[in-house]
C-alpha cells in the first residue's frame, strides 16, 4: 500500500497533539482500547471535553508536563492511503528533532494558533521545511472556535506566510492554508458550518489529495555500495554482487556505469531482487548488481551512470543544523558519514549564521545548538556528491562528534 | 529475467537496514521470539544477503513458558535455513537466585526476560541486536530510533537519543554500548499480515483460530494452563475458538475470540478491528507508562 509521510510542526499550545488526536479519532484509527484510556485519563483531569493529545504524547515526562519533548510517530490509514505522521516538538530547544521528522516526510503540517498569528516560531518552522525543500505545506491556522472564526484573522496569518515564501530560498513549495478547530473538529476531517467563507479542502481531503512521490525526489542514479555480496557457496562460486539501495533514478542491465572513487568503468549484468533477476530496478529499491567486469568495489563507494559522474572533491560548502550542546567551531575535526560512506572532516570556516526568520544572514565564529549556518569543509578523502537541490539523497551528510559518537549535526550540500 | 522491479517501500528500508547492520557492527545478533514479527525480521534479512546466507545468529531468550507450537515451529525455521541459533533460559537465573519469579494472579515472567537478554548480550559481546518492535505498537515505542544506543546497562535514555536524518544511520558506539535495531519500525500490524500473506510465509498455528481450553478474567481470554498461568479456583475453563494475535509468554498473552482459520482472514480481521494489538497484552495493562518503564531497563 501506499504510504504518506507528514511532519507536523507547532509552537507550545498550539495544540498539535490534539489535531493528530482528531484525525485519528475521525478516522477511526483509535482502537476501543485506547479510546478507553482517552476517556479514563479526560475524566480523572476533570475536562468536559475528550483529551486526544493523549493519545500521542508517549513519555511520561511529556505527559506530567502536558508537552511533546521527542519524535513521535503515529500510523493511520484511509481507504486511499497509509499515513505516518512524524510529530516533532514545537520549542526552539528541539529544533533538531523538527529536522530529523521532516527529513523523512513528504509533507508537512505547520500549526499556527490564530489567537498568536505568526510569530517567530512559525518562521522558524517554514524556514526549516523550505530548507529541507518540502514540496508540500499545510498551514493548519487552529483554535478558530476561539477567534470566532474570523476571516479576517485567517487572511492576516495567510498574507504574513505568503510574504515569508516570497522571502525564501527555495520557491517550488505547494503553500496551502486551512482553517480548523482541533478540538472541535472543524475542518480536521469534516467540513465546518462554521466557516462559510471557506470553500477549501478540510484537512484531510488535502492530504489524501498530496501526489506520493518518494522523499529523495527524481534526480540522477545513484547506487552507494552498503557491501560486497560473497556467497561461500559451490553454486555461486565466482559471485561477487554489489548491496545497495538505489537513489534518483532506475538502473538497468545493460547501463554503463562508472565506480567512484576508482573510475573504472563497467556495464551492469544482473539485478539481484532475493532470487528473481530483473532488468530494470526502479529507485528505492535494495538490490544486488553484478558488473560484467572483475573490478575492485568495497563499502562506501558508489556505482553511477557513466555519463552522469557528480562532483568529486575534497572540499565542500554546505548549510549546516547544528544538533549538539557543544558548538562547531573552525578547524575542528569531526566524522563525516555520506550515506553509507564515512571520511573525516576538518571545518576550513564558518561563514555565518542563518537568521530563521528570513532576516538575512550575520557572520560568526561558530554554531551553536539549533543554529543554522553556512560553512565550508575539507575532507580527508575525496567525496562523490551533488548539490541538495540537484539531488536530495546525495547532497546530505551527518557530522558525528568523534569522542561522543553522536549525530552533532545535518549538512546541506550547496 | 523479470522486466521491472516493483517497489515495496517498507520493505526495501527494512532491507536497508538490516544490510546497514551487517557492515557498521562486529557482532550483531537477530532476536527471535517465534512471533511473526520476528519470523518477518528473518525473511527480510534473507533477502538482504541473498545469495548468501544470513551474517548472524538468531538469539531466542526462553522464558520456558511459551507454546510449545513457537518453539517447534523455530526449531524447524532454523534447520530449514541453516541459520544458527542461540537459546538463553531464564530458568537458569531463576535457579540461580539471580532473579526472583513472580507469584500470584499476575505472576509472568516476561519481565524477567531482561536479565537474561543482558546477560546474553555481555557473554557473546553482541554490539548490535535486530528486534521486531514496531513503533505503532505502542506509545513509548512511537519514540524509537531504528538504531537505538543503549549504556552498558542496557538502558535507554529517551530524552537524548541521536537524532536520525534521512536515512542515514549512525551505528559508532562506546565500547560496552549496543544498539538496538528496528528495521520494521514503520510497519503496522496490518503491513506485516499482509507482507506475510503476500510472501507466503509459514507462521506458528497459534496464530489461526484453533479450539483451546481458556478461563476469562478481566475481560481478557487466558490461556489454561495450569503449570503457566495461575488460576484461581472460581475462574473456570472452557474451550473456545481462539486464535493469538501476538505471541509472547504465555502468562502475559491472552488470545481473541476469532474464526480467522486462513492467512486471509486473518488480514480480513485485523482490518475490521477495532482492538489494538498490544490490547492483548496483559503486561501493558499494569501501568500507563508501563512499557517506558521496562525500556529504561533494558526490556525490548
């Protein structure tokens, strides 16, 4: 089945969970069971009303808190579609979980409270989808019960995105706007009689609506080796195939490819899918190549069109979120892992820090946790890499600090 | 030679995955309960090397009060493939002393499991184990990584794990860490029926409508089985049409009322259903927050 993958972003209160919460209860994708614990936790709290941010608020110091501090993902289906919904937390402090839902998702839901209208984390939140180059947003404006419904509300938040979007890098997004009341229900999955000055899709009859196409997008072949396949068998004595998932484009027998970093030269023999062979692979898929030549390939390194090669250097320019406590800083050294390809990194410079509320950029000396900035790389082995926006699976890499081993930070080939 | 590859997308990050695995640890290991999430787990890694077989073992933590069909059923899965297989009792930490079994209406053992999961884990030096868990089961597992670093207690520490961009996977450890793996982290209960049907993957008969002697209590169906599963004198036995829809220890695992006798109507049903999957679990009813519990401590 098909599926959708939506990152749904929202400051403090703006009432993500209990939209989510909506959507699965007029889905009827909340089992008796949990229904049950929904109804058994409102009561105990003393509301009138039925409390659905609890079905999504999985930790308990997120429930003692009555906020979302981590990545949830929920699951839900129509009859058109499977659905995960990656939800991330809205305070500035989590920035880096925002990044880590939305680059899974092809979509992405921005909640903005109409009461509040725009305010600096809405722009954070639209700059990091437009960074990250979503195709589709919703701006969900919720809690119209308690604006009245006022058109002139929704129309003034509308016109202050649109004025964002003009402001932003990437111009290709979808900006779609709809006025709902989670708790409610307006607008969510059924239409609102309280809205007659919207003739919009509600929010779900959007989604269903959204083209599925894979989070990497159509771009260039690209074939990373995750291993070498050697069986220790009598019947594939002399196998030698290639692991790997394919990104941008299909791959078929026959193709002349290229083996970076090497530069030998091959044509494909077989594509390996379990025990069936296959002429043509369509990208995404985890399959096994074998080349017609004898050649040297190990982990890491990558097969691509012959008449395709990307760029291969040892130096780079990137736009990197900043995810760890300590601060990147010039001349640093960090692991740098490229898909499955791993090399060191020294920083050369950083050139300044991005302003996410599209004011423009200031210089700096480093990055601080949640920062998004500009800066340029030396590796210690030449890489194979396009630029984000030409190809989205080959133009991101991770830093991983060398003493902690965790992922410190997102980088964005420029 | 087949013309077009189709895409199954979760199959093929599964497969990513699994492959990820293989290359960034030493020594990684497939836990296997005999569930359908892991005989599914199996399969995949199948495809991941083929032709080649399977780079790890299977480890299964027996908790010695499963259904007998499980453990038939794996012993036959692992000879048929050749893989090799691990199994750790947590009987032997009972006699031991080590660890202290439960007693009462609601003694299980399934708790127990994380000790001798640990100790298996320090005693082979595994660095990396592959488990079936999937994130729409339940909500603390709705905030898992696919690789999920744990201290050398076995502990997860929700609130800072790593962050996990696009699909890249950052497997570097400390050594005496390992990480948990969750390839079918983005599958629902209804993918995996339907990937099991659609394969044709062979799965334990407790898992289609079957007649079984059982006793209710809390509106739950439980298995009769005296030498198991406690039973007070005025909770009597009958025999029903049950199927399982999860199989676990048999003391934490009630069965469904259900006529699903076919592969098929097993799909059927748990599209119509209106219960969840972990609904049958009597070992979440103990607390809201009683699976995030059992995470800290190292339990899958």
């Amino acid at each position: 089945m098909e599926v959708l993958k939506i990152a749904t972003a929202g400051s403090v209160d703006d009432g993500k969970s209990t939209l989510i919460g909506r959507i699965l209860y007029d889905t009827k994708s909340l089992t008796d069971d949990k229904l049950e614990a929904i109804e058994r936790s409102s009561r105990s709290k003393g509301y009138d009303y039925l409390d659905f941010s609890l079905a999504t608020d999985g930790l308990v110091a997120e429930r003692e808190q009555g906020i979302t501090i981590d990545v949830a993902h929920i699951y839900f289906s129509t009859e058109n579609r499977s659905y995960i919904i990656a939800d991330t937390p809205g305070h500035v402090e989590y920035t880096r979980n925002m990044v880590t839902g939305a680059s899974t998702s092809q979509a992405a839901i921005i909640l903005v409270d109409a009461r509040n209208g725009v305010i600096e984390q809405t722009k954070r939140h639209f700059f990091i989808n437009n960074l990250l180059r979503i195709k589709d947003i919703i701006v969900a404006v919720n809690k119209m019960d308690l604006v009245d419904f006022d058109e002139s509300k929704f129309n003034t938040i509308k016109s202050e995105i649109e004025q964002l979007a003009e402001a932003a890098s990437y111009k290709g997004q979808n900006i779609t706007f709809i006025p709902v009341s989670a708790l409610k229900g307006d607008n969510v999955v059924e239409k609102s009689e309280n809205t007659p000055w919207y003739s919009g899709e509600t929010l779900l009859e959007h989604l269903e609506a959204i083209e599925n196409k894979d989070v990497f997008e159509k771009a260039q072949a690209r074939f990373p080796i995750q291993s070498v396949i050697r069986p220790k068998k009598d019947e594939f004595h002399d196998f030698r195939g290639y692991a790997g998932k394919i990104y941008g484009s299909v791959l078929s027998v026959g193709d002349e490819v290229t083996i970076l970093p090497s530069e030998t030269t091959s044509k494909i023999k077989e594509i390996y899918f379990f025990d069936e062979k296959y002429e043509t692979a369509k990208r995404g898929s985890s399959v096994t190549i074998t080349l017609e030549d004898d050649v040297n390939v190990s982990r890491g390194d990558m097969i691509v069109k012959s008449n395709e090669i990307p760029n291969v250097n040892k130096q780079l320019e990137a736009t990197i979120c900043w995810m760890d406590n300590k601060p990147l800083k010039a001349l640093s050294k960090y692991h740098l892992q490229h898909g499955v390809n791993n090399v060191v990194t020294k920083i050369d410079a950083i050139e300044s820090v991005i302003a996410t509320d599209f004011s423009g950029e200031t210089e700096t000396e480093e990055l601080k946790l949640n920062d998004i900035g500009k800066v340029k790389l030396k590796v210690n082995k030449p890489l194979f890499f396009d630029s984000y926006e030409k190809n989205k699976a080959n133009g991101n890499f991770i830093l991983i600090d060398s003493q902690t081993n965790t992922t410190a930070g997102v980088g964005f080939i420029r | 030679m087949k013309t077009i590859l189709e895409n199954n997308e979760l199959e093929n990050e599964a497969i990513y995955i699994i492959r990820e695995v293989a290359a960034q640890f030493e020594k990684p290991v497939l836990l296997f309960s005999g569930g359908k999430d892991s005989i599914t787990l199996v399969r995949l890694a199948q495809k991941a090397f083929y032709p080649a077989t399977i780079p790890f073992p299977l480890l299964h933590v027996d908790t010695g009060h499963n259904f007998p069909e499980t453990i038939e059923f794996r012993d036959r899965l692992v000879e048929e493939l050749g893989l090799e297989l691990i199994v750790r009792n947590v009987q032997d930490n009972i006699d031991s002393g080590k660890v202290k079994e439960e007693s009462g209406k609601y003694a299980s053992r399934n708790m127990l499991q994380t000790e001798t999961l640990l100790d298996a884990i320090e005693e082979f030096g595994f660095d990396a184990c592959i488990g079936g868990a999937r994130r729409d089961e339940e909500k603390a597992r709705a905030k898992e990584r696919i690789f999920s670093v744990r201290d050398d207690f076995g502990q997860w520490d929700e609130k800072n794990q790593r962050p996990e961009v696009f699909d890249t996977l950052n497997g570097k450890i400390d050594l005496g860490q390992n990480v948990r793996v969750f390839p079918i982290s983005n599958w629902t209960e209804l993918d995996v029926w339907s990937y099991i049907e659609k394969e044709g993957i062979e799965i334990p008969s407790i898992y289609f409508a079957h007649k079984r002697p059982v006793f209710e209590r809390d509106g739950l169906i439980w298995s009769a089985h005296d030498e198991y599963v406690y039973r007070e004198e005025d909770e009597i036995v009958l025999e029903k049409i049950v199927r399982f829809r999860t199989v676990g220890d048999m003391s934490c695992t009630a069965a469904v009322e259900s006529n699903a006798f076919t592969i098929r109507d097993v799909v059927q049903e748990i599209r119509n259903s209106r219960i969840s999957e972990r609904g049958a679990r009597i070992d979440d009813k103990r607390s809201e927050a009683a699976m995030e519990k059992r995470k800290q401590q190292g339990y899958f």
